[in-house]
C-alpha cells in the first residue's frame, strides 16, 4: 500500500464535502468539513438565503472558513422552455449566477429538466443552455449541465454531452455525478468520448443496492440515502469511474454529493470523517495506482470505509 508522506489536507485536495450532507447552521458544517481535512466545500442556494443573518452574512462565512468553493447548486428545470417560462427561469438563473459570484465559486451546477413543459429538442436545449453560458461569461463562472438519471429528456450524461457539444461555448461544460451514472446503467466505456477540458465538475456517491429501476425510486434513493464512496455496493464501479476520469486526463475536483437521512442526524464531526475515509480512500489507494488488481480491490472495498 502506498505509504502517506503528505498531510491530510494535501492527500485529499481534490475532493470536497457538500453542505448537504451535514445538519445545523452554516458555520458548524464549515468547521467540520474544515477540520476533517478538507480545503474546499461545494455550496447550495438554500446555505445562502436560509441564513438568519442573509444570505450576505453567509458569504462571509464561507470567506472566513478559508475553504474553497468547488460550485454552487443548483439551477432546476431551466432549458426546453418557451414563452413566459424561458423568461422566468432566465431571471432565476441571472440571480443563482450573481451569488455563485458573490461566492467565488466559478461554477455553477445545471441539472437537466423534468418538467412536462419543457421541449426534448436538442437543438432547443443546446440553444438555451448556450444562452446560460453567455450570461454566466461577465461573472467568469462556468456552467457544468449534469444529467439527472430522472430527467424527462436527458437522463444520461451521453445525451448531456451531446447538448453540449452543440451548444459549442467554452465555459459550458458537463457535471458527472456517479449516482445517477449508476442509476442509469449508463456504460462507463461512454467516458472514453468525453473531453477532460469539458468535464466541469464531478459528484460521487454511493448507494445500498444494486438498482432503481424507476424514476420515483431513483429520486427517492438520491434525495435520502446515498452514501459516501466505498460505504456502498458499487464500489468497483466507482473505482473504474475515477481511473477512467483519470486516465482520460481529468484534473479537476470531486465533491461528495451524499443526500443521506440518518448522516444528517448524527454529529457532523462523525460525518465529515466519514468523508474523510471516503476521500483518503479515492486518493491513496485508486488514484495512485494505475491498474488495481481485482482481488486487491475487493479485499479493498472490504476494509475501506465502513459504516
């Protein structure tokens, strides 16, 4: 096993917790993602207007804990729409990319639509999330499109890809998430089409059982019991996820986008070591081994991160 020879914090740097996985105020759940090693957090709307002391007094507190952004989640059932609805989530979106500014954070996370009144053309949908890009370019934020695995039209970050590849704007680009991935079925062979440069932003996650063949039970599963890298049964796969990522030159960060009812009910300095395993894991053992043995691996899975 490779032997650690830097801190902790410089090990997992590329990874992040997501606030959502901690319960209480704002404050305590930086100091906890702090204090677990962790140099950067990725943020959601809800952290910023449900402060008591507002949402500016939230951006300060993000300033003060010293923790980098990784991006700001997240802008719902934006493209495909016309008329009335094109133009309010158009205000929506220029208000979500002012306080991913105020933040700091240079990305901003789009989660594709499930609404019945949006269009399934892609062409609609690459033309309007190219509209989303140019309005996002004064604040230089990025704009990574992430297929959820219940979308109405994009449902897979193949067809996401897609999208934007049409929309051809330098700062769109795709967010990977491994639950929905998982979720899908989506093949992992698929990531070898993908250009490294466009990957924006990469969310991992677990869950308990091997599928979610619905919709509903998919969106249930996200919502309340993902579970962090190596807690789950998909622990293979996610380890072919993140060398695949690696070995098409993915440098980019990973945040932990684990929605999980009981985490939220424990004390955050156990969640956050939760992470903490989960991302020492990722660092040490499968990204800086280049081809893991599979009975290595599975031995592995077995003693990582354990509930």
């Amino acid at each position: 096993m490779w032997r650690r020879t830097h801190s902790i914090e410089q090990t997992i740097a590329r990874f992040g917790m997501d606030t959502i996985s901690l319960a209480g105020p704002l404050e305590a759940k930086l100091e906890a993602i702090q204090a677990a090693g962790f140099s950067q957090v990725m943020l959601k709307a809800n952290d910023l207007v449900g402060h008591p002391g507002g949402w500016q007094a939230a951006v300060k507190a993000v300033q003060a804990s010293g923790l980098r952004g990784t991006g700001f989640q997240v802008l719902r059932d934006f493209e495909g729409l016309s008329g009335h609805l094109h133009h309010y989530k158009v205000d929506i979106a220029k208000a979500m990319l002012e306080m991913c500014a105020a933040l700091g954070c240079d990305v901003l996370l789009v989660c594709s639509s499930t609404s019945r009144h949006a269009s399934g053309d892609l062409a609609h949908i690459a033309r309007d999330l190219r509209k989303l890009a140019m309005l996002a370019i004064p604040y230089g934020i990025k704009i990574a499109y992430e297929a959820l695995s219940w979308g109405r039209h994009v449902n897979e970050f193949t067809t996401a890809w897609e999208a934007v590849v049409r929309a051809d704007c330098p700062n769109l680009g795709l967010g990977i998430d491994s639950f929905h991935i998982f979720a899908a079925q989506t093949p992992l062979d698929e990531i070898d089409y993908l250009q490294p440069d466009k990957i924006f932003l990469v969310q991992l996650a677990d869950f308990m059982w091997q599928e979610a063949r619905t919709f509903e039970e998919r969106m249930t599963t996200a919502r309340t019991f993902r579970v962090f890298p190596g807690e789950g049964v998909h622990s293979e796969q996610l380890v072919q996820l993140v060398l695949k990522l690696d070995q098409i030159g993915y440098q980019g960060d990973y945040s932990f986008e684990v929605f999980n009812d009981d985490y939220v009910q424990l004390p955050l300095p156990l969640v956050a070591e939760r992470a903490q395993r989960s991302a020492l894991w990722l660092a040490e053992d499968v990204l800086r081994q280049s081809t893991p043995l599979p009975n290595g691996l599975r031995l592995r899975v077995r003693s990582g991160p354990s509930v």
